[in-house]
C-alpha cells in the first residue's frame, strides 16, 4: 500500500465493459509490469462514471486527468508517456463537440458541471470490490451511528426530515413507509431492494449496484433496524450479471467483517440479506408481483389494501424500497436531514439519476438535483442532439410515462411538475427523440412493450394492450381510418380505468401523450374514407381530436 | 477481522485513508500543495523516478494530506534534473533542481511544512510563460 504514487481508475461499468474496458485494465497491468513499476503505481477497476457514450474512461489520480474512448492499444501510451514521462496524452483527451477544445479535468468536462451526486457519489471512485475502500470513504458509519448512538425512532425522524421519496417511480415518501411497516405488529418483518430495472432504455439502479453495492446493503441494515426486520432480500433480474456478482462479493465480505450476521457493531441487532433472481418480467417491478416473484409463484400483482407494510411477503410486513432510493440513505444518516432537505424543490428533496438514452450527444447517466430544467440536462449535460439535429420530444418515465415537447423545456423538473405536464419522474429513464421520429412509432414501440409484458392476470391490460397494438399497426401501415382513432383513444381510457396494477393503469399514457402533443402525425397516416385526398393529407373537418 | 464497535470500524477507515486519499486528492479545488517532478527521459536518468517514490512516501509517513504528487514533463533544465517544482496556493511557485533522494525530506521539512524555500536549491526561473 504504500509508495503507491498514482492511481490508475478503470470503468468497469457494463458499459465501458462492453468496449473492452477489461481488455485496457489487462493491458496497462501487462505495460506496468515489463517497465517495473508495478509497485508504485495501482490499476483499480471501478463502478461507472456515467459518461458511458465516451466510454472506456480512464482516470488518472491524483494528476486528475481524464482519458475518454481507451481503447486496449492505448494502454501503451498511457504508460509510457503519463505514469512514466509525465505527458499528458492529448489524443485520448475529451473534446468539446463545439469548439473541439480539448478538457484534462472530469469536473470542467460540462457533463459533469451540473451534476450533483449523491446517491452515485462512490461510483467510478471506490473499486466496488473492495469492502476497505469504502469504509476509507466513510462507508458503514452511518451504520454504526443508527446502531449505536440513535434510537429507532431517531433514525426515522431524520428520513422523514430529509423528504426523501421513492426512486423506483411514485415518488411516495420513504420515512412514511418505514413509519408505516414500523408500526406493524409482528414478530417477523422483511425489507426488500427493489432491483428489478425493467424500463428500455434506465440503467440507475445497475449502475449503482455495480458501482457502490456496499451503500446499498448499508441503507437496507438501516432501515431494517428501523421497521424491525433481521432479514433483507434484494430482488434483481438475472440479466444483471455483473451487478449480481459484484453484490454476492460484497455480502461476502461484509458477512466477513461482521457488517452483516448477528450482533452487528455489537448490538443485539442481527440482519443478513438474500438475493433473489427475477426472470426479468416488468411487471415484478411492481412490489406485490415482486413479492408473489420472490415467494416463488407467479409474477402477478395482488390487489392493494393489503399494502406490503402490513401483508407481504409471506404475509409479514415488508418494506421495499428501490436501489437509488437506498442510496440515499446514508448520505441522509451521515449529513442529517437538513443538508439533503436543502437540495432540491419544495416537495421533491435531494436528487434524482437519469440514465440518458436515444439521439442525444452524451449518453450516459446523470443525477442533477431536482428543480433542474429539462433545457440543462439536454443541452448543457446532454451535450445537445445528435448531428445538430432538432429536439422534438422527450419520453420519460419508460413505457408508463408520456412525451414532452420543446414547449416543456423549462419546466423545473420534480415529482410534481412532471406529473402536472402530462408525463412522470418514472424511475429515471430519460430517452430523446429528434426530428426524424415517428412519434406514432415511438407510441408503438412503447405500446408493444407493455403488451409482451402484461402479466395477463386482468382483463384490460391483457387484452386491450393487444388490440391497442393492432390498431396502431393498422394506422402505421397507412390502413386506418378516423374511427380507428377514435376507438384507439376509448380503449386507452377504458384500460387506464379498469386495470388492475400500475403497468394497465400507465401501459396506454404513451399513446394519450403523443396523441396530445403530435395529433398531426397521427392523421397523417389516417386515410380519408370520405375525403380521398390521398394519405399524408387529412385536413381534420370536425375536431375529432383528443381532450385537450 | 470482525467490527465490533464503531471505533474499530474508524480505525479501519483511518488506515485506508491514505490509500483513497490519492484519489479525493485529484478532485478540483487547488488548495492542495502540488509537488510536479519532471519526468522527461532525462530527468528518470538522473533518479527522477526515486525522488518521486521518496516525497510520496514521505508525505504519506507525515501524514501531509493536502499535498499532491504528479509527475510532469521536461522543463528544460537538464543540467539540473531531477526538477521539482512546488506550488502553494498563493505563492509564487518555487522551481528546484538537483533534488536527489536525500533532499526530499529538507524540502518537505523546510518549505512544504515550513513555508520557507530551501534557497540553495531554488533554480532561478528565468524565462516566460505564455
């Protein structure tokens, strides 16, 4: 450990991954080794920097310079002319796509001047596999604080405080929730992480998982010695492998340390965690059906009343909190109610993590305090549209959300405000889309997401998704009529109102907000039965056109 | 090791700190000391390398956190290399040169800590930068 003068990070998010990233970390291992100066410098692979569009990242520390797109080849170089000579490698530098001016420091990079981060404050720092580097950053403390020197009911008072709300999507209050499952009766309670990230196009809850596994197995302690439960499982779908891995080290290692198992900091409080592999269906986001998944049978939403907190798994009072969500906590815990409840919007505290996605520039993943305009995140952090292209619209909230327009640009963003402009925070999927879509396209994509993963159990959302699906077809291959629209725009009420869970409930928004929004694209593949004046050139007589 | 109080879990955390401390190091604000060793060809030839190990070992021993090391390229004094320069925040940087080994810990000791420049090491910049 010591006389190690300078830190070599290496992205090994799934991203950086997928662009050989492991490939460059072999490679600068091998380099170091036939120069010799494998003691005094340290390759540490680490979780995701977020900046995955100019991925593999490399950081070099504590020169605080960072190398963009490291291919293995590069590897060399980065030897012989950084660790070695001193000269910074300016080819592999960022460079601003407007001016082409070349950025040595991450945090003058402009994706990252807007970012605050909270919940991935670790990620692309700590090497996730090492249980040491994150208690040197503090880790655990919060922990051993709850444990130690806070009352239960201490601990709630400070979640509560902070106004922190659920990540996965509702935004409902997380001390609430706890408060809740606290008051229940029962010898036995569960607390559940919600990991099962199902909207095309999110990667929040991976990334952190992947890059700071520790804080989130820290935060599930704390809330279970709030609610009262000794036993925690994580719910994760099985396509996450690497996440998957990272977690089962991390368990092992604080089960080794004695962070996690029985008289945890030498308390009475004992508290170990499962994981759980889901088999990837949407629905299992939803908590009943991810509690039905994790007991084994079917994932099929019950209805609620009974909430979780009082009936869950295995009839117990449950809790069950998303990935981000839990990565709040300790920060919470560490720098107390007030700082966290400083950030944000009145009723939206603290931060939020969106996974940028579709024709931006810097695809990647963001978390911004809340109260940032969507105009900051496109444009400033976003980098802007892909070839200097126009914005047209952007879909938040995945499948379940709506569109927003170039008109909602400066909307300050919260849990609130996105509900008021027809759409929702969603678990963070943020997914831009240029001139060129189709927004009927998009509606259909979406639309045909929904129905592959409608659970079936009801009605509504089992059948009507599908003839959803087959009127959009019908418009899209140019063979609708008018009434096809309108028996599309019933259908979306009709199901909205009589399904069971939230995927029903939310499965035809997509469809309501770009019709909203983009009623022209709409009848532009309407033929005119009456007016044959050719596709494409519908002028509406009557005003058929949605509610607005 | 199990943890069985929150003061084992601090001692754990104090022993590792040094080790992430590099890298907390290299976030932004420049209130830190900077220790730039030239590491040209010419400067490794004459122990840059060693003198480089030798002030971030030392450093580390007198647990000076707000000081960073990097490595940098050739300054253009050969005849003096190994090169060292120093920046503190407010000051005007102090160029060294011939810092072998056995010089670090009087520039640790006497300008880094002590805020005086060791004067018979000081090379006398004499040029611009633009």
């Amino acid at each position: 450990m010591e006389g190690i003068r300078t830190h070599i990070l290496v992205c090994g998010g799934t991203g950086c991954m997928a662009s050989e990233s492991e490939k460059v970390i072999k490679n600068l291992g091998l380099i170091l080794k036939a120069r010799e100066y494998k003691e005094e410098v340290k390759i540490v692979q680490t979780g995701c920097f977020g900046f995955c569009e100019q991925g593999p990242i490399v950081k070099i520390e504590p020169d605080d310079v960072f190398y963009v797109r490291v291919s293995p080849k590069d590897a060399k170089d980065i030897i012989d002319e950084h660790v070695i000579k001193g000269r910074i490698v300016e080819r592999l530098l960022y460079k601003e796509p407007s001016n082409e001016n070349t950025i040595n420091k991450q945090e003058d990079i402009p994706f990252y001047k807007k970012q605050l981060r909270i919940a991935l404050r670790n990620c692309g720092l700590i090497n996730p596999e090492d249980i040491y580097e994150y208690i040197a950053l503090g880790g655990y403390e919060a922990l051993g604080k709850a444990l130690t020197e806070m009352t239960k009911d201490a601990v709630l008072d400070e979640v509560k405080k902070s106004g922190l709300r659920g990540r996965g999507g509702g935004g409902f209050p997380t001390g609430l929730k706890w408060e809740i499952t606290k008051k229940q009766e029962s010898d036995v309670k569960f607390i559940i992480c919600n990991a099962d990230e199902g909207d095309p196009g999110a990667f929040m809850d991976r990334s952190i998982l992947e890059g700071d596994p520790h804080a989130v197995l820290e935060a599930m302690a704390i809330g279970a010695y709030v609610i009262g439960a000794d036993k925690g499982i994580i719910y994760i779908r099985a396509e996450y492998p690497l996440a998957i891995e990272r977690l089962n080290i991390a368990l092992k290692q604080a089960r080794d340390v004695g962070l996690l198992g029985k008289n945890i900091f030498g308390t009475n409080f004992n508290f170990d965690i499962d994981i759980k592999f889901g088999a990837g269906a949407f629905v299992c986001g939803e908590e009943t059906a991810l509690i039905n998944s994790c007991e084994g049978k079917r994932g099929e939403p019950n209805y609620k009343p009974p909430y979780p907190a009082e009936k869950g798994y295995w009839g117990h009072p449950t809790c069950v909190n998303n990935v981000e969500t839990f990565a709040n906590i300790t920060a919470i815990i560490n720098r107390g109610a007030q700082w966290f409840a400083s950030i944000g919007t009145e009723k939206s505290k603290g931060t939020k993590v969106f996974a940028l996605a579709g024709k931006i520039n810097n695809v990647g993943l963001v978390e911004v305090p809340m109260g940032i305009t969507l105009r900051e995140i496109i444009y400033d952090i976003g980098g802007g549209i892909q070839g200097g292209r126009k914005f047209k619209a952007l879909q938040t909230g995945g499948p379940s959300g709506g569109v927003l327009t170039e008109d909602n640009l400066d909307t300050k963003i919260d849990y609130d405000s996105l509900i008021e402009i027809g759409s929702m925070m969603g678990s963070g999927g943020m997914i831009v889309m240029d001139e060129k879509d189709n927004m009927v396209n998009i509606a259909k994509f979406y639309l045909e997401f929904t129905m592959d993963e409608s659970c079936g159990r009801c009605t509504p959302c089992r059948i009507g998704t599908k003839r959803m699906y087959e009127i959009l077809n019908k418009i899209t291959s140019k063979k609708g009529t008018m009434a096809d629209l309108d028996a599309l725009k019933q259908l979306c009420y009709m199901i909205k109102d009589s399904s069971l869970c939230g995927l029903g409930q939310t499965a035809p928004n997509p469809v309501i907000s770009t019709m909203k929004h983009f009623w022209h694209e709409y009848l532009a593949f309407i033929k005119d039965v009456d007016h044959p004046q050719g596709e494409g050139k519908y002028v509406p007589k009557n005003k058929i056109g949605i509610k607005s | 090791m199990k943890i069985k109080s929150i003061d084992e879990l601090r001692k754990i955390k104090e022993q590792y700190q040094d080790f992430v401390q590099l890298r907390k190091q290299g976030e932004g604000n420049s209130e830190h000391v900077e220790v730039l060793v030239g590491m040209a060809t010419c400067g490794i030839s004459s122990g840059a390398r060693e003198t480089l190990n030798a002030f971030v070992t030392q450093l580390a021993k007198e647990k000076i956190v707000g000081a960073k090391v990097i490595s940098v390229g050739c300054i253009g004094y050969c005849h003096a290399e190994p090169t060292v320069q120093i920046n503190i925040k407010g000051q005007k940087p102090i160029l060294y040169g011939n810092v072998t080994e056995a010089n670090v810990s009087k520039i640790i000791e006497q300008h880094i800590k002590g805020g005086k420049p060791v004067e018979d090491l000081v090379l006398q910049v004499d040029f611009e930068r633009a």
